[in-house]
C-alpha cells in the first residue's frame, strides 16, 4: 500500500506541474504586421498576449509587454491601464496592460499618516 501512496502522490504532482506549465504559456505577436482592429480582436480572443515591436525611436531596440483583453487577467495588486503600440496601419494602435498600483508619497501619506 506503501507504494501505491507514492505513486498516487507522484502522478499528482506531475499533473499539477503540466497544468501550471500550461497555464503559464502565453502567446506572442508582432503587432506592426497586423491591423490594429486584428491586434485588439487577437488581445480579445487570447485574454492576454505578448506584443513586440522595434521601438519607433531606436530601432535597434525591441520593446515588448503583456497586453490583456480585460482587468481579471491582472495580477493582485494592478489595475488595466490604456497603452499604445503601433500597428500596420496605425502609430497609436489602443490596448490594455496591467501596471501595479503606485501611490506617491504625499497621497501615501495623506491615506496612511505614519506620524
């Protein structure tokens, strides 16, 4: 019975490994060789995605974030922001991403007096 006990806990595991595994795949996309309705629809259709493109101001540079179709596919903790990133037939091309909440320090202060 031992064994069996093993066993049962090994093939959990793994199965709990594979479906994180899973989870943690995200897709990317150029969005500069899609219109900007397909780069929304496609943010849409995946929940979230990984946009990158070479920066407009150095070209040598390849900028990339995660891009989500809502605010449920944020972390604890951020909240969807508008962001910009440039399509095949737009510069501006309108999408969301997740940024972390960061209140500065005078309204820290107001919120939560320390003194």
């Amino acid at each position: 019975m031992g064994g069996y006990r093993i066993m049962k806990a090994i093939l959990i595991a793994v199965s709990l490994c594979l479906i994180a595994g899973e989870a943690q795949a995200i897709s990317r996309y150029d969005p500069t060789r899609m219109s900007c309705e397909r780069v929304k629809s496609t943010v849409a259709a995946n929940g979230a995605v990984i946009l990158r493109y070479r920066s407009q101001h150095n070209r040598s540079l390849t900028l990339y974030d995660r891009y989500v179709a809502s605010g449920r596919f944020c972390n604890p903790g951020e909240v969807r922001t508008r962001a910009y990133v440039p399509s095949a037939d737009l510069n501006s091309c309108p999408v969301y991403n997740c940024k972390r909440l960061d209140l500065d320090s005078r309204h820290r202060r107001f919120v939560f007096p320390m003194n």
